[in-house]
C-alpha cells in the first residue's frame, strides 16, 4: 500500500474556512475519482511556521492509482484549491510506501 501525501501550510485567517472546504468539497472530489481507497487528515504539531501545518494523506494500492489520479484529475483538482486559496495556502506532495 501507498500513501500520496499532500502537507498544507494555511494562513490562520482562511484556517478554519479552508478545512470545512477540505471536508466537504476537496476530499471528497479527490476520492470520487476511484484512485484512492481511503484519506486521513492530520495536523503537524510544534511547527515554527505561521498558520497551520495539515497532512492529508491518501491511500492506494498501485502506482497505476497515482499515475491515473495524477494524469486524469490532479490538474483540475489542484487549479481549484489554487483559485480558492492562492497563496494563502502552500502545499507541496510527497509519496510514501507502506512496510508495516
């Protein structure tokens, strides 16, 4: 199994507004795409950075997931969260494999 990571660093004046959107809008878009089997959100703790540090993370079990997700849907998906947010909210991506 394989995790896409995505870690956002949100200004505190659109903090709360932007994770209702997360919950109800984002998440789900991503998901209703069929590459992901399941998400979690976390929050980073004791980060110097101003605002607030989440983790979304996003299960799949082949690459081919990724690579579909990433051909077909990211564009569009992360356009949106920019046109929402600019750069009042700052992520950047990463992969991880699970071993135990």
């Amino acid at each position: 199994m394989f995790i896409y990571n995505v870690t956002v660093n949100i200004e505190d004046s659109v903090k709360t507004e932007w994770i209702e959107w997360m919950r109800a809008k984002h998440i789900p878009d991503v998901i209703a795409t069929g590459c992901f089997l399941s998400h979690r959100i976390c929050k980073l703790l004791a980060v110097e950075d101003q605002g607030a540090t989440y983790c979304i993370q996003y299960f799949f079990n082949t690459m081919e997931d990724l690579n579909r997700y990433q051909e077909q849907h990211a564009p569009r998906l992360q356009k949106d969260h920019m046109e929402k947010y600019g750069s009042k909210a700052v992520a950047f991506r990463t992969l991880m494999e699970v071993v135990e």
